[in-house]
C-alpha cells in the first residue's frame, strides 16, 4: 500500500520536529482534495430543497469560472497580433 502513488503522494513527513508546518501542509492538502469542505457540509443536516440550490449554484459557478477562464486566455495570449501597428 505505501507504494501506491497516490498514498506516497500525499504523506506528510515532520522534518526537525517541526509539527505546524508539517499541520499546515496536511491542512492544504485535504482542502485541495474537498474533505474539509465535505466535513463541513455533513456536520448538519441539509434539506433536500437548499442541497439543490447549492448543487445548482456550484455547477453555475463553475460553468462562469471556466468560462472566465477561458476569455482571460484569450485576450491574454502572447500570438495575437498588434491590432495597432505604427502608433
């Protein structure tokens, strides 16, 4: 088991004893993976009505956030040409 990538990938080793940067590293790393979210979001009971409008709002978000995503590369890209040569 400690041969599988994903379990060596996210161990957290404690260097010279220091166990708060050792915490912080494990703390980014479940918040990146969504288990302190998902802890959160099971502590109390969610009725059915609201988890649909958040499930809703989260798939909106993340539709707008892509979207956004994708206009800032596109003015961002460096191959464009200079639309105003000579000024």
């Amino acid at each position: 088991m400690a041969n599988h990538l994903r379990f060596v990938g996210r161990t957290v080793m404690v260097q010279n004893g220091n166990v708060e940067a050792a915490y912080g590293v494990l703390n980014r790393i479940l918040a990146q993976d969504g288990v302190t979210e998902a802890v959160r979001q099971s502590r109390y009971y969610e009725k059915p009505s609201r988890a649909r409008r958040r499930r809703a709002f989260e798939a909106c978000r993340r539709v707008y956030c892509a979207e956004m995503a994708r206009r800032i590369a596109f003015v961002a890209r460096s191959s464009r040409q200079d639309p105003w040569l000579g000024c």
